[in-house]
C-alpha cells in the first residue's frame, strides 16, 4: 500500500516520477515497489506513459494530480497524439489513464533512430535541479524525439545510459544516480536552436480537443504559399519537396529525416508522426500557432479534400521511394522479428499486413519496390515457425530469472496455445541448440 508520494517536478517524466518513488519509498527492490504501483507482473513499465497502476496507486495519486492532467503534463503523449484525429485523441488520452493498453494500438510509434535509444538530459538542467530540489530527474522535453539541444540552455543534450524502450527487466533508474555532472557544451547552430525550439513548442502546447481539423489539410495551407503547390492547388510537387527538404535537415544532424514516402503520407493524411510533420511545417515557414490552432474555413478544408484525387493519378518514382523505405523497412522489420522493436520484448511474425499498416504503405505498393520485397521474403516466414521462436524466446527468458517453471508460464508469455504444439516442435531445432530443444520438448511432454 502507497503511504507516501514525492512531490512531482514540472516537466518530469511519469517514469521519473515513479524512479523516485522507489528511492523515497525505502523499498528494497524493484520488484516490491513494482507491486505496489502496478497490477500484475506483466504491467511492465513503459518509459514514456504510466502503465496499468493497481486501484491502490490510482486512488493515491488521482489525490495529487488528475490521471488526465498526468498524461497531458507528465508523459509523451502530446508526441504522439498531437496531430491524431479528435475522436482518437480523446480515446487515447482517457485509455492510458484509466485502462490497460498497449500505446501501439492507440497511435503510431515508430523504431528508435541512432542518438535516442536512451533517455537523455542536460547538464546544466540537471545542475539546477540538484540546486533547487536535492536531485536531478528525468525531464520530459528532452525526450521529443530529433531534439538534440535543451531550448532553455542552449546546450547539447547527452545520451544516458538507460534504454528509453520499455524493458523486461522491470527496473527503475532514477536520474539522480545516472546523471553525472557532465560538462555542458553549448549549441552554436542557430538553425538547430531554431529547429529545437520549434518542436519544443509544438510538443508543449496546449492540446484542442474541440476542433477536428485534419493535418493534411493544415499542411496543404501551408503549401499553398510555396513553389510546392500548383496555383491551382491539384498537384503537389512532394519529389521536389522531399529532395529540398533533405538536403536542409542533413546539414542539421538530427537524428531522423522525413523520407518522401513518410511526407507523402503526411501530406494525405494517412500519417500522423510528430517529428515528420514538424520537419514539414518548420521547412515550409509555417508559423506554430497555424500548426496547433489552424483557423481554416470549411471551404479550405474541402480543398484540400478534393485535391486528394492525385493520390491514384499522380506518377510515383518508384527506384527512389523503394531505396528511401528499404532502411526504415530494414530496421523496422528487424525489431519486430528479434523482438526489440516491441515494448514487450517478444518476437513476432513479419506480416505484409503489419508493415502496410504500421509504416503507412498502400496496398500492393511493396510489388513495385524490389529492395522492399527482398526484405520482407528474408523475413517471411509461417506461422508454426513464429510461434517456435516465441517459445524458445519465452523458456529462455524464464530460465534467466533462475525460478522454477513450467509449460503455463512457457504460453502465458509466449501467446502459443497448446494445441498448437505438435506442428511447432519441427521448427524448434532451427532456431535452438540442441540441448535447449531437447529441454523444451521434454517440458511440453511433461506437461
């Protein structure tokens, strides 16, 4: 039972909040104090919302902050959420709350990019907060995805040592002991600090949840006063659009450009990423209050619908779209298969279903694009065969806590039912020693 909650710093994370806890809290392990917040062992903890609290913890902290006013504040869901269409928003806002829920179902979270794998922080941000509250925490703006510089310092941000991917390992890492004092290096770029602080202030605005307009429509606006857009509005020049766009952000250094299959879909409406419609409004000069409170007429936005007609008859330059989307396949691909792209850890089967839906491809794009079907036939595999590795994945994870277990504890964590078993146990040998094979088929027999 939660007697004691520390007070919550501005613009700290959720997680931080709960790393703390554990510190003030006097438990004496994780695992305890992940009792005494969450319901179940496999709540696991996700770095950047809250996760399913039991009833005890809801009720402790709803005393101090709102559960929606702690998502809006406190986690990354203005990330995520800003450009989602109302209904969908306001169900995601009250979902992470106040239900369990895995965030991928609610809106899209794309891989990890090189320089945002690990939480990060500021030097002199972390010096003021020792100064003013006795230790440092995790601030939540220095984990928008491409933003490189604290805007308030003007300094680089540093990489930490603690995964910002939820782990299965149920840890928490209070910044106080992974922050050390660390010598800031100022930001001489005023591009950088410029591009910053843009997305700063989109992330940290206040959220409508009145007003639908669609951002493809906003973008379409901003457009209309570029070289980017016909004079009639009914072509869109997104090739000349994305190569200009490219070659600005590169001199830059962030972490992740906006590829021109990811402005495409943006452009349609068919993708909602913060970072990738950032790096459209920012480039096209479009002011932040047009982004977040766009004043557009109900004739502008049938406009842009209209012109939507290009979507089909619009020529797409296939060699250039399959070499843009192969790497961001690659990769995504890559952690869906091993596991490492999802918040839970477990492997899954590489479906074309999943890829349309989740990078936002239309159907039988993937037929013209040879790189892209390379990718996908190395990873294609049946279902006996995913469900296999999921099950040697789930016996070595077991084996790694050193507790006894048995075939319950193999399906609870792997989602392989037991009739299925007979036409999995061929494939086991492909991805397992002998030994470990051997172990998991005299388990299943047991049982």
């Amino acid at each position: 039972m939660i007697a004691y909650m520390p007070t919550i710093y501005p613009d700290e994370l959720g997680y931080s909040w709960f790393c703390r806890y554990y510190v003030h809290s006097g438990c004496f392990s994780h695992k305890m104090a992940l009792q005494e917040l969450y319901c179940k062992k496999s709540d696991y903890l996700n770095k950047e919302f809250i996760g399913n609290l039991n009833s005890g913890a809801m009720e402790k902290i709803e005393k101090i902050y709102p559960m929606d006013e702690l998502v809006l504040d406190h986690t990354m869901y203005p990330q995520y959420a800003r450009f989602i269409p109302l209904e969908q928003k306001k169900d995601a806002l009250y979902r992470l709350g106040h239900e369990p829920c895995d965030v991928h179902h609610l809106f899209c979270v794309l891989p990890r990019n090189k320089g945002e794998q690990c939480l990060k922080f500021c030097p002199m941000c972390a010096r003021e907060d020792r100064e003013r509250y006795g230790e440092a925490y995790w601030h939540r703006k220095h984990q928008i995805r491409n933003v490189s510089i604290c805007t308030k310092h003007k300094c680089r941000l540093k990489e930490s040592t603690v995964p910002a991917k939820s782990e299965q390992s149920f840890t928490f890492c209070p910044a106080e002991s992974y922050i050390g004092n660390e010598e800031a290096v100022v930001e001489s770029d005023p591009l950088v600090i410029q591009f910053a602080s843009y997305l700063d202030s989109v992330f940290d605005a206040p959220m409508d949840f009145e007003n639908d307009v669609p951002i493809s429509a906003i973008l379409y606006d901003g457009m209309s006063r570029t070289k980017y857009l016909k004079p009639s509005g009914r072509s869109r020049y997104t090739k000349m659009l994305a190569d200009d766009m490219g070659e600005f952000y590169r001199s830059m250094g962030i972490c992740s450009i906006a590829s021109i299959y990811q402005i495409q879909k943006a452009l349609l409406g068919k993708l909602s990423d913060f970072t990738v419609i950032c790096q459209i409004a920012f480039y096209l000069g479009m002011e932040i209050e047009e982004l977040i409170n766009p004043s557009l007429t109900v004739e502008q936005i049938q406009k842009e619908q209209e012109s939507h007609y290009m979507r089909d008859v619009a020529p797409v330059d296939w060699e250039l779209l399959d070499m843009e989307t192969a790497p961001v396949l690659e990769k995504f691909a890559k952690g869906v298969y091993d596991g490492t792209g999802n918040e839970n850890g477990r492997p899954e089967r590489v479906s074309e279903k999943l890829v349309y839906r989740e990078m936002g491809l239309l159907g039988h794009q993937l037929e013209n694009m040879p790189r892209c079907k390379t990718i996908m036939e190395r990873y294609a595999e049946s279902y006996p065969e995913s469900w296999a590795r999921k099950i040697i994945w789930a016996y070595r994870k077991l084996e790694e806590e050193g507790k006894p277990f048995y075939w319950t504890d193999i399906r609870k964590i792997s989602g392989v039912k037991k009739k299925n078993l007979q036409v999995v146990i061929p494939y086991l040998m492909k991805h397992a020693d002998v030994e470990t094979v051997d172990r998991i088929v005299k388990l299943l027999n047991v049982c």
